[in-house]
C-alpha cells in the first residue's frame, strides 16, 4: 500500500481516537500499533496471500485476518487475550474507514474463533442434557421458564440475546411448528416437540393471568426479566439436576457438538445456528472435518504454501 495515502488515514483515525473516543494516548497507541502490525504483515507476505503488491486497505479482509491471527499466535506465541485485543482495535479502524472514508467493512461480521479447548470445558456429557427434556419439570412461572430456555438454546441453538427479545407465540401452527413474534415485529417459526409445545400452552395461560404482562419473559409481578436474570434461571436448573451451572453460549456449542457426534452434518448444523458462513462453526467442528479443512486449503490456489514464515 502507498506509505503516504497510509499516513494520511492513520493521521485522521488518530485525531479520531483522540477527539470522538476520547481515548487515553497509552489506548491510541494500543489501536494504532495494532494496525501497523497488520499492515507490515500484509506488505512483506502479499504474494503468499495472493493480493497485489499495491494492495488498497479494503482489499484485505477475513482471510487476511485469519493468516494474521495463525502467524502471530504461531511465530511469535501470542496468547489468544492478545491476539483478541489486536483483532478489536483492527475493526474499530474498518469502522472508521467505512463510517469516514465510505470504503466498505469486509470484516464486519468477523469474530474470533472460541478456544476449542474452552468449549464444553464443563464435561456435561450428551445424555446428562438430553434427561433433562425427559423430567418432569416444576409447574411455577419459574419451572416453566427453565424448559423454554432449555428448548431455544439447546433444542433451536438460539442465543440469549435472541431468546430476551421474543414477544410472543403462537403454538398452533402445523407439523409442530411455534411462530416466535420478536420486539422488531419480526417472526420466525421453529420447530418444537409435542411435549414441549405443551409447556408453551401452559405457560401462555400462566402469564395470560399476571395483571399488567404485555412481555413473554416476565415474574410473577408482571416484570420483564432481564437476559441475566435468564442465565440466572438456566443456571438454577442446571443445579437442581446435580448439574454444573452453564452459561448459555457454552449450551449452544454444545448442542452443536452434540448433534454433529450424533451425525448431523455441517449443512444441519449451519441451519440450526443460522450462519451464513462455515467459518462461523470453525470452533465447533470434530478432528475430521479440521482435517478436511487443512487439506483443502494446502491444495487451494490462492493458498500456495500451509504456512506463512
């Protein structure tokens, strides 16, 4: 990239960071360093990322940052809090360019894959989870709420962000599909079990009666609960069954790990956690499909060389 085009935007993302993040000068340089390293790595291996020795700034995107990612945590032994950190500050700049310079984000919606050593950290093995659809459950307001939370996060793979903000549902659909109703007026129709769908009936007419509910997430005052307070009940029921507390997040991937085990392929898997890219499951996949993986990308053209040095 021109080192004078450079130094104009890193002289105006700077200004950036000082007048409208407010940042301290030790964080301004934290941001700018960060790219810096990025872009000198971008310079000196841009033939064995196929991009061009001119290369622009929007040129470069995930799969840059994934070589990045795998040279430092690699050559230079970063932990993943660091590498985490740089990550940050690198879209915090694509922020910028796109919100100043109108230059388009290619790495948006990037994140940084989960430690496959974090996920399911717990132990809980698969049978142990899947007893808990077969309890009988406790029928208070609470009782009903914990397995809901159940079947969205382990069942339908949603998150708590997602589950907090459903308001509403319609259980009568066919084929034992539930139309979830969500606060942007949206909808989105899942499939549940014939038991469960039976929890929801019950639990529409216990909150139908609380004085005041216009939510589907309430206590028994007619309050709306919090997506902590949720995690509070997860955590509860998990106790309740001689089970360790979870967090939701770790549930999930645990549900996908579980049902790529019980052979869901990667396509499945895809939908049930509604992404649009693999690269999204990248944590979650078994040894054979990382296998398949490396293969590939050691055959690919515009990977001419499995490891950058």
């Amino acid at each position: 990239m021109d080192k004078a085009e450079l130094n104009k935007i890193m002289d105006l993302y700077k200004s950036h960071l000082q007048v409208k993040k407010m940042l301290t000068p030790n964080s301004i340089s934290l941001y700018l360093n960060s790219i810096n390293m990025f872009v000198n790595f971008c310079d000196r291996f841009h033939k064995k990322l196929a991009i061009s020795e001119k290369w622009l700034i929007e040129n470069l995107g995930v799969r840059e940052i994934e070589a990045f990612i795998q040279h430092q945590m690699t050559e230079h032994n970063w932990k993943r809090s660091t590498m985490v950190t740089c990550i940050s500050c690198i879209k915090v700049f694509y922020q910028f360019l796109s919100e100043s310079e109108n230059v388009k984000n290619p790495i948006q919606h990037f994140k940084f894959p989960r430690d496959f050593n974090e996920i399911g950290k717990q132990g809980i093995e698969i049978s142990k989870i899947n007893k808990l659809f077969e309890f009988s459950f406790d029928k208070s307001l609470k009782g009903h709420q914990q397995r809901l939370l159940l079947e969205f996060i382990y069942g339908l793979g949603m998150s708590l962000v997602k589950i907090i903000r459903i308001r509403s549902a319609v259980p009568e659909l066919d084929d034992w599909q539930v139309r979830l109703y969500f606060k942007d007026s949206k909808f989105r129709d899942v499939p549940f079990s014939p038991v469960s769908i039976k929890v929801l009936k019950s639990y529409l007419k216990l909150i139908d009666n609380i004085e005041g509910c216009q939510s589907f997430w309430v206590d028994e005052n007619g309050k709306n609960l919090t997506s902590a307070q949720l995690q509070n009940i997860l955590n509860k029921y998990f106790l309740q069954h001689k089970l360790p507390a979870i967090n939701a997040n770790e549930l999930r991937d645990l549900s996908v790990q579980h049902f790529s085990g019980e052979g869901a392929d990667i396509r499945s898997i895809q939908a049930l956690r509604h992404v649009k890219q693999l690269r999204r499951l990248q944590s979650l996949k078994d040894a054979s499909f990382d296998d398949l993986q490396k293969k590939f990308k050691q055959k690919h053209l515009r990977n001419l060389e499995s490891k950058i040095d």
